[in-house]
C-alpha cells in the first residue's frame, strides 16, 4: 500500500530528527544481507546508543535539505541505502557497523558525516580502525604517568642506596645477618 502524504511528511520529520540529534551519520548499502544479520547488527548498535534503519533516498534527500548537512553526492544516494544515527559515541558504532559489513562479506559504507564535515568511505574506513575512546584515554594516562614513575623510581634510589651502604656497614663490622 502506497503512503500518504502525511506519512511521508512525518517519515522525513522523523529523519530529520534524527539527523539533528545525531553526533555522526553513516549511509552504507546493506545489498545482501538477511533480516538476522540486519537485526544482530541493530542490536549491537542500539547497545552503543545509535540507530541503524533503512531510509528511502528521496526522503533522505528531503531531510538533508531540511537540515545544516551538506548534500550527498549523487553516487551516494544511487542504489539502497541504510543509514546509522549515532546518537552517544560518534565512532563505537562506525567501528560495529564496519566489523558487521567486513564479517559478512556484504554491504559497504558510501559516505558519511562526523558533525557536519562530509566524510567519504576511506576516511570512514580509516576512522573505524583508530582505538577507542577508552584505549585513547588509556594511553595518554600512560604517556603522562610514565615520567612521574621514572622521577619516584629516581627519587627513591638514594633511599634504597643508604638502606644498602647502611646493611654493607652493619655486616663489614659483624652485626646480626638475618
């Protein structure tokens, strides 16, 4: 059954929600995946506070043109598309959606957007292969704490060389061994 114009009018609203709340959008071609692998895939990205749904190229086009994003090239929006919302984390979900296409073997990302800034698939591609947040963080506490550990380990080698020379002194005059 064909939809009315009020529904499409409330579907490109509720796009264009989402394209306002959302902190990255990706638009890939989901061509050959089944409903299970489609549903595991939402799951997972639902988990990580995104939304994954698929999304008539017109409507998308409307929404986009109702929004501050710049216009998708024409090769993007040839063919389905399928589009990922991610509302918390803008990369945990681009790493999932990336890991779920390369494990199928099917599908691919077109484009997308980090904020406002038009990314295309290498860039995407690049930007799933980066650590996450939590790694990124992880390592910057390690690079600022390990010259903190060098200066303790400095500081406390004088005390350690006088407990030393002080136990050389004792068992040189015939103090107790234990």
């Amino acid at each position: 059954m064909a939809k009315t114009r009020i529904q499409k009018e409330e579907q490109v609203k509720d796009i264009s929600e989402k394209l306002s709340r959302s902190r990255s959008v990706i638009f890939a071609d989901y061509q050959g995946m089944n409903m299970s692998q489609l549903g595991v895939l939402r799951k997972s990205l639902k988990d990580q506070g995104a939304q994954f749904i698929i999304t008539k190229n017109t409507m998308l086009n409307i929404a986009l043109k109702q929004t501050a994003y710049p216009t998708l090239p024409d090769d993007v929006m040839s063919g389905p598309i399928a589009t990922l919302f991610a509302y918390e984390d803008e990369v945990s979900p681009i790493k999932a959606l990336v890991k779920a296409l390369k494990e199928a073997n099917l599908g691919r990302i077109k484009a997308g957007y980090l904020g406002q800034e038009l990314l295309d698939s290498s860039t995407i591609n690049k930007l799933a292969s980066l650590p996450s947040k939590a790694e990124l963080q992880g390592q910057v506490v390690g690079t600022l704490a390990a010259p903190l550990l060098g200066m303790v380990n400095v500081l406390q080698a004088n005390l350690r060389n006088l407990v030393y020379a002080l136990d050389a002194v004792r068992k040189q005059k015939g103090g107790d061994t234990q």
